[in-house]
C-alpha cells in the first residue's frame, strides 16, 4: 500500500467540504427569531469548578470559560491541583479562561509492541481453541502487551482580576451556541460590565474582551500560569509570553510506574516545547508591566488576544523543534490577528463558526421553561420534562464537534479538546473500544460531514502505525489497532503486563475505525475519496483479518484471542474470565469490513480476486446466536454473564452503529437484541453517559421512541452535568468524558429519521412526548438532506434535497402515506412489498413530500 499521508488526505476530505457543504442555505432561515435566541445555556453564578466552565473552540485552541474566579486560587504547580478539588468560592469579577491546543501531548513516537508477543499467539489459540483453558489464555495474552499510550496536556490559564469599589449584582454568564461566544455581564453600582470571549478558527486566536459602560471604570491585572509553565514574562509592554515543556511521560490508568506518575526531561525533543503569546489592547486609560503581569489602569475597553504553538511535528516525527521557534510560531500567529479590529475578528469568528452550525435546526415543541436558568431546568427535568431542553442538548452536541475537530486539527478526544490536567483520566486519549468511535457518530447525519476529516486523516495516519504492530505483535500482514491511541499514533496492545485482557488485548478497533471511512463515503458519494483514501486503508484492515481468521474446529472461521470489550464472563469453573474465541462483536466488524470492502471494490471496479476471498470467508464466519435467555449472544459460547449489568454492549453492534440487524430485515434477531437490551437496563446497566447515549440509539432503532424518551431523560437526569457535559461516574463524584454528548446527538437524529437500510425513513421512533416538532437539514445516506414538521405525531411536511441524481425510497410512519413528492412537477412513485416508496429524484432540485 502506498504512503497514506495526513496532507493528502486532508486534501481530498476537504474538498467534499469545501463543494458540498459550504454553499448551503441557513436552515434556521425559516425559523422564528425567537427559536434561535433560545440556543443559549445560561447562568446566575460563576463556575466553582472547572467541570461547570463553558467551554469554547476553533477545533485547535480550547478554552474553558469560568465567568469567575476562584477567590483563593491553588497553585498550578502543586499535585494536589490536578486532582478535582470540588466546588471553590469564585468572585464574578475575576476572570479565568484555562487553555488547550490539541497537539500538546506528552512522550514522543516510540515502538511500543511487545516484540516477543508472536511467540505466545500460539499457545493463547490452544488454550482457548483445545483446553478451553480461559484463565490460562488471560494470563498469556498478558505476556503480549506492549507500553502504555501518553496523555493530552494542558497549557495553563489565562487569569483576569478586575477591581470595583462596589458589590456584584445582576450577574449572568452564558454561551450562545448560534454565534458561539461565552459571555458574562454583571453590574457595580450604575456601571454595566461584560466580558466576551470566543475562539476563532480564521484567525486561529483566542479572544477575551472586557467593557464597562462608563469610560475610565476598567481597572484589571492578568496574569497566566499552569502546572507545565516553564515562565511568564512581559513582553514590549503590553504582551504576556508563556512557555513551556509537556512530560516526557505520564502514566496511565493502572500503569506498573504509577508511583512516578508524571516524567519530566529538559532535554529537547523528550517532551514538547509550547508557549502561549497575548497581547493587551486598552481604549482609554493604559497598561502597565507589575513583575509578570499586567496591569490595566482606568481604561473603558480591553481586548486579549491569544494565540499558542507547540514543538509537534508530526506523528512520526519527535517533537524537538526548540523553544524560541515555538515562540516565534505563537508570536507571528499573534502579530497575523492583532491586525484584525475586534468588530472584524468577531465578524469573522461567527461568520466561520455559522457556515458549519447553521446548516440544521431543531424545535421539539415550545421552550416554556427558557426563562428559567439552564442548571435549573435540568434539575426539574424529572418532575417538569423539557424536549426544548434537549433540542438544546442536541445543538450542543453540534457545538462541541465544530469546537473540537474541524479540519487541519487533531480529532476530538476522550473530552474533546478541553482538558486542565496533567494526569487527565484515561489520559484523554483516543481510546477506540467505542469512545471516539462514538465522538463521530453524530458528523454525517447531523451535516457534519467536514468535521470528520481529522478522524479520517487519523484513521489514516493509524494504517502506518498499525502495520507495524501487525507485524511486530503478530506477524502477520495489513494493519492493525488496539484500546488506546495517542497523539503518536500508538496501535500496540497496551497494558504492560498488569492490563486486563478484556480492554489491553481487544485489536478490533482497526475495522470499527474503517466503517467511519466507508459511512464518509455513504453519505456524501465521493468516488474519489473511496478510490484514493478510503478503499487503500480498508483492504490493510482487511489483510490482516483475513490472516487473522482461524478454524473454530466447527466449520467456521473465528478470531482468537478475543474480547468482548471490558467485559469478562463465567469460566465452566466458575470464576470469572476474559479472552475466548469469536466474541459477536469481532464477528460483526469482521463481517462489516469485509461487506464494505466487497461493495467499494465493486463500485471502483477492482481487486476482484481479493473481494471473492472475502466473500468465501465471509460466508464462513460465525453467524448471530441466539442464547438461553432469548437474547442475543455476547460469545460465541453462551456463557453466563459474569457483569449483567455491564455498561458496554458491544455484542449489539450490528443494531448499532451497525446495520446488519434490523426489525423489518432480522426480526429474530432484532427481538435477540432487545432482550439484551432489556436485560443489560434491568440489571443498572448505561450507568455511564455514553452507555446511556448508546441504549437511545438502540431503542431508535429497534423503533420504540418511547423507550428512547425515556432513556433519553435518564441521561439527563443522571449523566448529564450543569453546563450539559457528559459525566463518567468516579467514586463518589462523576468526570467529564465528551462521548455520551456526541452519542446522545446522533441517536436524537435516528428518532426522526434514518437511512442504513438503504431507506429513508421519516420519525422511525417518535415519542409521544415529542407531539409536534420541526427539523431542518438532516443527512441521509446517498448524499441527501432532509427537512421534516411534525403535528400530533405524524409527519405533516417534508423537503428532500439530493446531491446525485438517482433512485431513491422513503418510507413513512405506520398509519401514513406519502400522497405525492414534486418539484413543481409531480415524480412517479413505485410500491415496495416492505411498505417503501420509490422515485427517481434530480441531482440538486427540491422536492416537496406531501403525506396522507
């Protein structure tokens, strides 16, 4: 396979970006005004802990907005402060902004594999395959485990101490998702305050601006710090510069070195250099350098204006470059924004951000309750249910995907691009059991298609990387990916030795990754990017399943060893244990993989050899069972459930994201699949936001809307935190993990309208409680967007714009018809036994659906 390269994928993502998408009307053009002024969270206090700060992004520069700070604020630089220190007292007059770029990372490329690893394959797949000794395959696949991935870094914060003479009243801070800019106003006394900030991808800066409403009332110092800053110093006067060093190393979750957590070096290269440049900008009054700070003296207006660098080079390449470089990379980024006036970096900031935001609207009814603040709403939320609530839930997961990965950036990690410690949970890394899987699944149906660009590029980058840990770990050809994954692109099994098989060995994030380039290529039918990007890195994925496959002994081919993520089962001793052979989940990739792959070579008109090997062992894999219980089973042996209760579901795959089981295609096997369901919920399972987010999409599309209503107000009621993060529950305490915001999007988007059957289909699993609601600007599969209103459950309207000209079907509730479908002229409909209709529609016209 030639080299991939992150440049040239970029390069032809962008392009269905840049033609496609950018041309779109604004779907909230026919929406009342007032609608739009509701896309707003809201509050009457400042944030006392980092979790409940707004946060803002370009895809790049992050940045968490306190609206306040911390009246005793602790030092960066002592440990504890890496740790969750609970709610402060914070002051509304000061300001903290804490700060990310996405490349800074500890560590640097190393080869992580286990090179000895190979040498137990063998014995593992005769423990499992002849012994059916589990503990003894657990034990070995132990022996196969390489180092533990690095972890995302903070830059530090950015601090603002105004000073008044009087008390702070009518406070309110708030992010406003249709402009995506944070705001906090207040009053001292007659003298109005504001403080607005956004991050802008034009001008690749972020931008805090502080106003009185007197002239002369602003009187303020700003200072920067974080546990990584090497120094602060004034610069010409009015500038502060920043600079840093990331780790050489931060231990993982469970690492053997825990006790030396954190690794520093002074050498270059062993660990990133960074720096962070702002400039102070004052109408009225003037500035003044105090030691390491600065000093602003009776002026009306100040604008900061931020910019950052790091010493990355790539993923393959060590991060060296020296600090004066990093510097003179935030300096010339700065020098390039500070010619911008503020009305026009502001102008451009918004007008960017639109052009990706605007494309959908969303109202699920009234929003009676937007008098009330947002943290308040989401407290009544069990006793008063809200939908406008989550309309506004869903547009937040809107926002953060555009603030977290646009492209040119990294993807968005285990909590997108916001992180203020050194030793993040699970490193915030990229890890792909599910989690950044999940962090995708909402881009294309929800018109986010270009936001996907840097998690293709990734993909991409990890055929590399993975080819290697195919080789070294296994010996065998095409690519290969593991649990965790960081900036360097790690694709070994981690773990060490100490990590549990269950997530440490699981190799099959390789095939789940390439359904997200194949699903690119599904929604926007760029034959293009499947010829030269997508199609080349799915055949290595491929490659190397197909020399993973194995004889089961029963005329089947299976995987071994294989885990059913972060699950374990019973052994027939009775204890519990992981690595068995076949898990349904390593089935449905395997098959998937192996199905797209067919079908690309098709379309492209290749490897038509390699496709009939495919197919011959696809018809040889092990199929769907069905287990004791009627549910569908999670091992190839019905085991007993060790966790029945267990957060992932990862046998269920094929319902979703998956396509291969459906109600109206697998009936059987769609009942399977909802006794699992049911029996995981029963037992406390989704406890976790992105577990919850999961279950709504599997009642979305088992077609029960109510359950995913109600699992939907589950997921706000108990992992839903009060500026609407997703929450990981920890101890007695919950962290922030972005998955289940992003999860919990896309599922509200199959509840109204779905197409992996090769139908599209209109309110699929509409609840009652959503009685009358409007959608615009949808994606479906085949390159088409769709607009949607509903009235007294049923669909009253519909707008259908394809990109392609060709044969279409649409299928609408139970109970309903489609009367007739025009562009001004009416298009022949054709019946399908499966209760769709079908019609040939034009490239780029608009097509009324009109409904019985």
């Amino acid at each position: 396979m030639g080299r991939f390269t992150r440049r040239r994928f970029l390069a032809a993502a962008s392009t269905v970006a840049g033609t496609q998408w950018l041309s779109r009307r604004s779907a909230w053009a026919q929406i009342p005004s007032n609608e739009v002024s509701e896309l707003k969270l809201w509050y009457t206090s400042p944030a006392s802990q980092w979790v409940d700060a707004l946060p803002i992004g370009n895809g790049r520069l992050g940045a968490m907005v306190f609206g306040g700070g911390a009246v005793d604020p602790v030092d960066p630089k002592d440990p504890k402060a890496d740790c969750d220190p609970g709610p402060v007292p914070t002051d509304p007059a000061r300001e903290t902004l804490q700060l990310n770029v996405d490349t800074l990372w500890s560590g640097l490329p190393v080869d992580g594999n286990n090179l000895d690893a190979k040498n137990y394959l063998p014995a593992v797949r005769k423990a499992v395959l002849e012994d059916k000794n589990y503990h003894l395959a657990d034990d070995l696949c132990r022996k196969m485990q390489g180092l533990f991935a690095e972890a995302y870094q903070p830059i530090g914060s950015l601090h603002v101490d105004c000073t008044h003479a009087g008390t702070v009243t009518e406070y309110r801070r708030e992010l406003d998702l249709a402009s995506a800019v944070a705001t906090a106003r207040y009053k001292v006394g007659d003298v109005a305050y504001e403080r607005v900030a956004f991050s802008s991808a034009p001008d690749q800066a972020i931008v805090l601006r502080l106003s009185a409403s007197k002239p002369g009332q602003l009187n303020a110092t700003i200072w920067m710090d974080g546990a990584l800053v090497k120094s602060v110093q004034v610069v010409g006067g009015s500038r502060l510069l920043l600079t840093g060093k990331a780790a050489k190393h931060v231990a993982g979750a469970g690492h053997p070195d825990g006790e030396i957590p954190v690794v520093h070096s002074d050498m270059p290269g062993e660990g990133m250099y960074y720096a962070a440049v702002l400039q102070a900008n004052v109408e009225g009054g003037h500035i003044a350098a105090r030691g390491d700070r600065l000093v602003v003296h009776d002026a009306t207006v100040c604008t900061l204006i931020l910019t950052a660098a790091t010493g990355y080079r790539g993923f393959d390449q060590k991060p060296d470059t020296p600090q004066a470089e990093v510097n003179v990379l935030a300096i010339r980024e700065l020098d390039a924004a500070s010619k911008q006036s503020y009305p026009a970096m502001r102008q451009r900031h918004v007008a960017d951000y639109q052009k990706f935001f605007d494309r959908v609207a969303l109202s699920l009814g009234p929003n009676a309750a937007d008098s009330q603040p947002t943290d308040e709403r989401l407290k009544d939320f069990a006793a008063a249910p809200d939908p406008a609530l989550l309309a506004l839930y869903f547009h937040y997961g809107r926002y953060l995907l555009i603030s977290s990965s646009r492209p040119g950036t990294q993807p968005a990690n285990l909590q997108g691009i916001w992180s203020y410690q050194v030793q993040p949970p699970w490193s915030s890394n990229w890890t792909s059991n599910i989690n950044v899987q999940m962090n995708y699944w909402p881009a294309e149906s929800c018109n986010l298609s270009d936001c996907t660009v840097p998690l293709l590029a990734f993909v991409g980058d990890l055929s590399q990387t993975g080819a290697r840990a195919a080789r070294e770990t296994y010996g065998l050809p095409g690519w290969v990916t593991h649990h965790n994954i960081d900036l360097w692109r790690a694709a070994n099994p981690v773990g060490m030795g100490v990590g549990a098989p269950t997530w440490a060995n699981w190799g099959m994030s390789g095939p789940w990754l390439c359904a997200h380039l194949y699903e690119h290529y599904a929604f926007t039918r760029d034959r293009e990017f499947l010829r030269t990007k997508a199609y080349p890195v799915m055949k290595g994925s491929a490659e190397f399943c197909l020399a993973w496959l194995i004889e089961d002994g029963n005329g089947h081919l299976t995987t071994c060893p294989s885990e059913s993520t972060e699950n374990d089962f019973m052994a027939p001793d009775g204890e519990r244990a992981m690595t068995s052979a076949g898990c349904t989940m390593d089935m449905a990739l395997v098959r998937e993989l192996f199905t797209n792959c067919i079908h690309a070579a098709k379309e492209l008109g290749v490897d038509d050899e390699f496709a009939v090997k495919l197919d011959t062992a696809r018809s040889r894999l092990i199929p769907y069972q069905i287990g004791r219980y009627g549910q569908l089973q999670e091992w190839s042996i019905d085991f007993a459930e060790s966790t029945p209760g267990q957060r992932h579901m990862s046998h269920m795959y094929p319902l979703y994201p998956g396509s291969e089981i459906t109600p109206r295609g697998t009936p059987e096997l769609a009942k399977a699949a909802r006794i699992s369901l049911e029996r995981r919920l029963a037992n406390g399972g989704a406890y976790t936001g992105w577990s919850r987010a999961w279950a709504i999409a599997f009642w979305s599309r088992l077609g029960d809307g109510d359950k995913a209503w109600e699992s939907l107000s589950m997921l706000m009621q108990h992992s839903t935190n009060r500026n609407l993060f997703d929450t990981h529950p920890a101890g007695k305490t919950s962290i922030f993990q972005i998955d289940g915001n992003f999860g919990a999007t896309a599922a509200i988007a199959e509840m109204l309208m779905q197409s992996h059957t090769g139908v599209i289909d209109l309110l699929p699993a509409l609840p009652s409680a959503w009685a009358a609601g409007e959608v615009k600007g949808l994606r479906a599969r085949g390159s088409v967007e769709v607009d949607l209103r509903w009235e007294n459950g049923k669909a009253v309207a519909s707008t259908l714009r394809p990109d392609f000209s060709g044969e279409y079907q649409l299928r609408v509730p139970a109970g309903q018809a489609i009367q007739g479908i025009s562009d001004g002229a009416s298009v022949p409909l054709r019946s399908h036994p499966d209760g769709s209709i079908a019609c040939t529609l034009e490239a780029k016209h608009t097509y009324r659906v009109r409904f019985a």
